[in-house]
C-alpha cells in the first residue's frame, strides 16, 4: 500500500520527525501535536503513530494533521498454565466490541505460534501461581482485556474458554501492571497465574515474541491496528507496508 503526504511542490523532504506509540511516559500526544515535545524544545512533529482513540479523534477533527489507517499488527493473547478452548469468533468480536476502546477487531487466524512447539517456554509451576493476570504497565488495550479476563472469570458461570486456574478462584482474582521483559518471567516461576500479551502479527513473524517464547500457550482474544497522524504540509512521505510499518521515502519535484 503506498501512501503520500506533504506539499506537492516540495523538492526533498528532510528526514520527518516521528514519534511512535509514545514519546515520553505520562505525555500526552495531543498536547505533542500541537506543541511538540515542549519539555525537549522540540519541534511539532511530522507523523505519529498511535493506538490511543482520543488522538486519533483529536486528530482527525485537526485540519493541520492527515490520520492514515493501518494494517492490524498486534494480536493479544491470554496465556495461562492451563489449556482449555478457542474462544469463538464471536467471543473474540465481543471482547474487541465491549473491552477495547482502542481500533480492534476480534483475532483472525492464522495463529502460527499454537502449531509450533518452539514458540513456548517451559512453564512454571500453576499451583504456586497467585490470582494475578499480569499486562504491560505501558498498554492500556493489555489492561483492558485483562480487566475483562478478570471479570470474566467470575461470572457463574464462566466462558468456556477461560482458563480454569482462573475461574476456580472465586474472589481474589485481580490484574497486575508490570514491565514487559518482566511477563515472561513471572509466569515461569509462577508469580502471575495469566497474563495478556500483545505479539506481532505479520506474514514474516515466526512466534510474534522471538526474543521470548510464550510461557505456556496463547490464546488469541483481539487484533489490534495504530493509526500514523500526518502533519498537512511536512512533506512526509510513506509507504505502508503488510505488517503495519512505515518506510519513508523522499519526496523530489517533478
């Protein structure tokens, strides 16, 4: 998919200021889209990329930015020590329906890292794990979808597809924020019965985690997409590849 912004009678546009995501823990992208990073001087930047629905909104009733839409990128998975049943795919479009606020669709297959051995870990031991479902601190569509695990699991009585170390747990059940390197290793020793994990989807991604295999197998609940916000006039210009990434390219005048 190709994919241009800018003025058309820019000659060559310089490298464009991107900022992915988030730029700074407890800033907020809107207040960058108007001000850019204030704390560094910086300028306003070119294209952000985001997964947030309230810039995108912000954005998108801007008329100095552009908002593009990309390829679904990320599928979270629920990983537990226990095996138990697919949600349905009507199960997986009510979670991205009801417990996202963020660009989601329930996941689609293929889901590669379930056939493949190599992309699991060795697991802890389930029976000393605490009623803990574990998400990155920085991901608030991971601690939505583990708050709706949560919930889920208490219900009476439970989704099929919900792990049964987590619905045998009556109270005491509740999400805990962690740092991302830290997930995979408090599943295996055991300090997080589950926990929600975002991993790359992609054409060209063996496991979506290959730095990390999965402690115990995923279960895949949503796909999710960012949004790349274009300022009008930066000369920016991208073309979007299948797995969601950008590669810039340079503008030059006929």
């Amino acid at each position: 998919m190709d994919w241009r912004a800018g003025c058309a009678h820019a000659t060559t546009s310089p490298d464009p200021i991107v900022v992915a995501e988030s730029p700074v823990a407890g800033v907020d992208l809107r207040d960058v889209l108007d001000r850019g990073l204030v704390a560094s001087n910086g300028p306003r930047p070119d294209v952000v990329v985001t997964r947030d629905p309230a810039v995108v909104s912000y954005a998108a009733g801007s008329r100095d930015y552009i908002t593009v839409v990309l390829p679904y990128d990320r599928t979270y998975v629920l990983v537990s020590a226990d095996t138990s049943p697919l949600p349905t795919p009507a199960d997986r479009d009510a979670l991205a329906r009801n417990a996202v606020t963020a660009d989601a669709r329930g996941a689609k297959e293929p889901f590669a890292w379930l056939a493949d051995t190599s992309c699991t870990g060795a697991p802890g031991s389930p029976a000393a794990s605490p009623g803990i479902v574990a998400y990155a601190a920085d991901d608030p569509i991971a601690r939505q979808l583990a708050e709706r695990i949560v919930a889920l699991a208490a219900a009476r009585p439970a989704p099929a597809w919900v792990p049964g170390n987590l619905s045998s747990r009556a109270t005491g059940l509740r999400v805990a924020a962690m740092w991302g390197d830290s997930i995979t290793a408090a599943l295996a020793t055991g300090r997080a019965a589950a926990a929600i994990i975002g991993i790359t989807r992609g054409p060209h991604t063996h496991c979506g985690v290959p730095a990390a295999p999965l402690a115990w197998r995923g279960v895949p609940l949503v796909d999710s997409r960012a949004h790349a916000i274009v300022r009008r006039g930066s000369g920016a210009a991208f073309v979007i590849n299948d797995d969601g990434t950008l590669h810039f390219v340079r503008r030059k005048s006929p």
